[in-house]
C-alpha cells in the first residue's frame, strides 16, 4: 500500500543494531518523514529472542513463537527514548473474527 516503511517476515532474517540494522533505518525515516510504520509478520526475528528465551514446543511438537511485536517496542521504544511514540497494535484476533462477507 505504500504506507509501510518495514515490513518483516520469517523468510528474511534482519538485525536491530549497526549501521544495517533496523533500528538505524528506522532512525533515517523518522528524520525524512517523521514517522515510521513497522508491519511484522508472524514468526519473524524468532532468532533475536530465542538468544534470550529458547523456544518451547506444543504437545504436538509444534514451535510456540515468542511475541516480536512486545519485543520491537520495547527495543525500539528504548533506542528512541523521547526522540519517538511507540504504539503496537497486534490485529491477531480482529483479523480472525471478522465476519464472512459475500461482498
């Protein structure tokens, strides 16, 4: 749509820090246009957290994945400080309970 500046998914694996990593982009976007919009798609950046926390797996085997969208803010929200506002919006069950439309 063109109002996305980053859209991350589990296919591209992206860092936070240095002069390629995300929050360093985010920083040239904020200075063009004042604003950035980060669109995550679920299961990116599972390799950034499970450094931290390793991931668990459900009675089936199945992955369970860590929660970017929590993790982004905080670090994002901590590189930036006062410089930005930071709001995080996880659709997950709006998307999912949305009426079956014909139209």
């Amino acid at each position: 749509s063109g109002v996305v500046d980053v859209c991350l998914i589990p296919e591209v694996s992206f860092t936070m820090d240095g002069p390629h990593g995300l929050l360093s982009y985010l920083g040239t976007v904020l200075e063009r246009k004042g604003h950035a919009v980060v669109c995550v798609a679920e299961g990116a950046g599972q390799e950034l957290i499970s450094a931290h926390t390793p991931l668990t797996k459900d009675l089936l085997g199945n992955p369970v994945l860590h929660d970017i969208g929590v993790y982004l803010k905080a670090r994002i929200k901590m590189h930036f400080k006062d410089m930005a506002e930071v709001r995080y919006i996880d659709p997950t069950y709006m998307i999912r309970t949305t009426p079956c439309n014909s139209l």
